[in-house]
C-alpha cells in the first residue's frame, strides 16, 4: 500500500479549507432560514418551518426595495452596455499612445471609492438642478434617476474591460470584406460585429445588472429618500436579524442555481462532444435539450413555492414553546427549592428628632444654647408663641443724649 506524503494532501487540504470558506456560510445560511428560532441559528434545532418566507413577503418595504432595484438595474444595463462597447470599439480603433490614454480615463472611476461617487453624483446633480432652477420635484433630485447614472459611472467601466476580451479576437478584415461587398457602415457592425460580440453582451448585461443590485456604497447616498433592497436590508441588519434575511438568500441562491444550470446546459449542449453523443440517442437529446431542463427546474420551483405555502409548522412551534415554558417553570421551583432560609431579628427602627436625629442620642451642644435641635423645634418656629418678650431694659446714657429716640423721631416733636 502506497503511503501518501504529507506534501501531496497540501493542495486538498487547501481546496477544502476554500469551499468551506466560500459555501459554508451560504449553507448556514439556508439550514437557518428552515428553523423556527426567532435569531437566526442552526443549533438548538426548534422545528422545520417555511414561516420565515411568508414573512419576506408580507414585509412591504422590503418589496418596495425589491421594485426600486430591479429598475434601477434595468436603466443600468440600458445606459451602461451601450456606453461600455463604443468605449471598448473606440479603444479597438485607435493607436496604442491615444488607447493608453483613454483606457486610464475609462478605468478610472473603479478605482475611485463608491462613497466619493455617490457624494460626487448627488452634489453634481444639485448643481444642475439649482442651474435650471428646477424644482424639487424635477428628476434633478429623483433617487431613481440620480442611483442610475451614480452606478452607470462605474459599472460602463465593467462592461468595457468584459468588451475588449472579446474584441480583441475579432478579425477587422470582416469588417472591410462586408464595406467591400457595399455594405454600409451600419450594416456591417449590425450584421458583423454585433454577431460576434454577442456573448459578450450577453455577460456584460448580467454582471452590469447583479453589480447594480448589490452596489450600496454609491446607492445609500444618491437613492436620497427611497430605498432600494440593499439599503432596506442593511437597515433591518442594524436593528435586528430574523430568520427573513436567511430566507432572502434562499430565493439568491436558488435562482443563481437556476441561471448557472441552464447556462451550462446550454454551452454543453451545443458542443461537438455532447453532439456526437446525443446523435445516436434521440431520448437524450430531448432530455438534455436547454428548453427541458429550464422546463423540469420551473416545475420545480413552483412545486417547492407551493410546499412552502401550504406547510403549516404551528402545532410543532406551539409545543416547543409551551417547552419552553415548563423548563422554565422547573428552573423557577428548582431556584426556589435551594435558596436557604434565614431567619434573622426584625430590625428595630430607631426614633427620630426633629433634625432626623435619633432621638435617644444626645444632641451636640452649640453655641445657641442646649440642643442644637431645640432651638428649630416646631413650638419655637411657630408664628405665635405664649412666651413674654423681655421688658425693655433702660438704654445706658450717651453722649447723644437720647436725640434718637423714638418719641423724638416723629414729626410733630417740639423743639
């Protein structure tokens, strides 16, 4: 038997670690959005739910997010496909000093943070719209329209570099033979290059339109009041995570399966292998064809969405929590049970003054007099007291010869 050495299991164990890394948390991610926990978690399993989807789709401004990014992604592809192959054909045409110029130019707004562009797009836009003196209802200050072109800034530069990758193995002497042949400028790009550059359109739209879906840097600053999925989701991840967002990933990644299958399918279906294959097996050339196999996965995602509304999980969540409650319940008694009984003296409350003093301890003297405490008692701050003021005592003789005194004072006194 033939031992393998350490060096050899470096590159599996590696591409283990990689797929754990890349497709663990999206299974997580799944395994979660079945559970009937309130907080999104695998363990301790409560039961298998579909409850979660249902409230995906009563959240309102979730959908209203949903709607808000599926237009603005279709007025990114529209604006930014067109923009990206005439910068891709232009820098096809052109000579290599001016192409290197103008590729930089192109390039640049990827390298550029997506909070500079959309802080940029919307103070630009305010501009222009103070120019025109429009109002604020005008598309100057729209969160669709100023999300569109925010996001177009950046992604036309995408769908450039997917362009040259394909234009670079295009033969221009096609080009030439069809304006030979008396085609006409249009004509030939319509009916040469465009053919070409099919696939490449093709790619282009879609990671023009997942790139805006999921942008969020340049989006929370140019959607202004509206919302779109992404910000409606990073708002619900800040003040709370419930299963639903699980359930959202759920939705991703099963149309992302969906797309990639049929995709693949398709490019195996048109290769010369898989035709000499299915030549001689007509069943599998139905059975493989792209139409039936998006056909057999639509069956099955109406069936799994079917399955998802008439499951009904409350018996199994009702008991779990009444569960819930009778281990608490035994954790209350069983606290009860071994909390040790004291018996200690009633405490003894002591007598107070009238200065919140206790009344057996001996006051302080002061300067007063006695008690501090009894010169501020009740009886002595009253208004009338049965005490008898002092006599006037005899004033001593001074030299002003008593010219002060009240009697002489008064206005009618005689000189």
């Amino acid at each position: 038997m033939k031992i393998k050495s350490p060096t050899s299991m470096v590159p599996g164990i590696y591409l283990t670690l990689f797929f754990a890394y890349l497709f663990g948390p999206l299974i997580i991610m799944v395994i979660t959005a079945f559970n009937s926990s309130n907080f999104p978690r695998v363990s301790p399993w409560e039961c298998f739910t579909t409850d979660w989807f249902g409230k995906l789709v009563a959240d309102d401004k979730l959908i209203e997010g949903l709607g808000n990014s599926l237009l603005i992604g279709f007025g990114v592809v529209v604006v930014a496909i067109p923009i990206g192959l005439a910068a891709a054909i232009m820098l096809s045409q052109v000579g290599p000093k001016l192409r290197a110029s103008l590729y930089t130019i192109f390039i640049a707004p990827i390298l550029v943070p997506g909070v500079v562009i959309g802080l940029s797009t919307l103070i630009f836009w305010d501009r222009v719209g103070t120019f025109f003196d429009a109002p604020y209802e005008s598309f100057f200050y729209d969160g669709t329209f100023l999300t569109i072109f925010g996001q177009v800034t950046f992604i036309a530069a995408y769908s450039m570099l997917v362009f040259l990758s394909r234009i670079q193995r295009f033969d221009n002497t096609l080009t030439e033979a069809a304006l030979d042949m008396g085609a006409t400028p249009t004509q030939a790009f319509v009916k040469v290059l465009l053919p070409f550059m099919a696939p490449a359109i093709g790619s282009a739209t879609v990671l023009a339109f997942l790139a805006s879906l999921e942008n969020y840097n340049t989006t929370v600053f140019t959607i202004v009041s509206s919302s779109t999925f992404t910000t409606v989701l990073s708002s619900k991840v800040r003040y709370g995570l419930d299963p639903s967002i699980s359930a959202v990933a759920v939705i991703i990644i099963s149309i992302t399966l969906i797309g990639a299958i049929i995709y693949e399918c398709r490019n195996r279906y048109h290769s010369k292998g898989w035709g000499m294959i299915i030549a001689e097996r007509p069943v599998l050339k139905y059975a493989t064809h792209p139409g039936s196999v998006a056909a057999i996965l639509g069956l099955l995602a109406i069936g799994a969405v079917l399955f998802i509304q008439n499951y009904d999980s409350s018996a199994c969540t009702a008991q779990i929590l009444e569960d819930k409650r009778a281990l608490q319940q035994k954790l209350m008694e069983q606290q009860q049970l071994e909390t040790p009984k004291q018996s200690s003296p009633a405490p003894t409350t002591p007598t107070l003054g009238p200065l919140g003093n206790d009344a057996t301890s001996t006051a302080p003297s002061s300067p007063f007099g006695g008690n501090a405490g009894s010169i501020f008692s009740p009886e002595n701050l009253s208004g009338s007291s049965n005490a008898t003021p002092a006599a006037p005592s005899t004033a001593p003789s001074s030299g002003g010869g008593g010219i002060f005194a009240p009697e002489n004072l008064t206005g009618n006194g005689s000189d």
